[in-house]
C-alpha cells in the first residue's frame, strides 16, 4: 500500500492520553491521541522517536498495542499498528462505578450517621 493509500483509511479524530514505550528504553512517555484507525494513530506529545522504531502503546480499554513509527514531524509521529484493532472500543468511556454518588457528596455521606426510623414532628 502506497502512502497515498494510507491516507485514504478511515480514521476517528479524538483526544485522549495514552502511555507510550518505545523498544530498547526503560521509561515511559505520556502522549496525545490525535487520531486513530484500524492500523494507527497519530500521536503529539514529548518523546523522542525515529521512524521505525518499534513501540508500545497503552490505549484506553484495550491494552498495550505494539506497533512502529511510520513517520515524525516535529512533537507529532505516526505510528502503525502491528495488528488492526477496533478504535470504537478505545472510544468507549472508562466503564463508571455501580455507586454514582458524585464524588464530592461521598465523604459527606461517608461521616453522616445511618438514617433512623422517621418520626413526626408537630
């Protein structure tokens, strides 16, 4: 498949973070998902990377992908997937807890004594 063609394929613009591990070095690079289809995504973010590099990414809701940089311009870098991957599953939000209190009310209802029987009042 010809570069042209590459850019042909369908892709999802979207935001979201991701952990990157690049082959050979200890550390990990917190990036930006630009976008992202079956067989890629585009990145931005701080870690230094060359093309065909191979690399690991820890996308939201499926894992650590591996995958090679397909090309680098300045903080943003393709990377091509080692395998297609569905990207609607990385688009679903991170499942909520059962209990939907919000946040801010838990330690309020987390310190008030249990409830009693109700009782009038005249």
């Amino acid at each position: 498949m010809s570069d042209s063609d590459n850019r042909n394929i369908s892709r999802d613009s979207l935001f979201i973070l991701a952990e990157l591990r690049i082959d050979g070095r200890g550390d990990e690079h917190r990036v930006k998902v630009r976008n992202l289809s079956a067989g890629g995504m585009m990145a931005e973010g701080p870690a230094r990377v060359a093309r065909g590099e191979r690399v690991e990414v820890n996308l939201r809701n499926m894992g650590w992908v591996e995958g090679s940089v397909a090309w680098v311009q300045e903080n943003r870098f393709g990377i091509a997937f080692a395998e297609d991957l569905d990207p609607s599953v990385i688009r679903v939000p991170v499942a909520a807890s059962a209990d939907q209190t919000p946040r801010q009310l838990k330690n309020i209802y987390a310190s008030a004594p249990a409830p009693g029987p109700a009782r009038k009042i005249f």
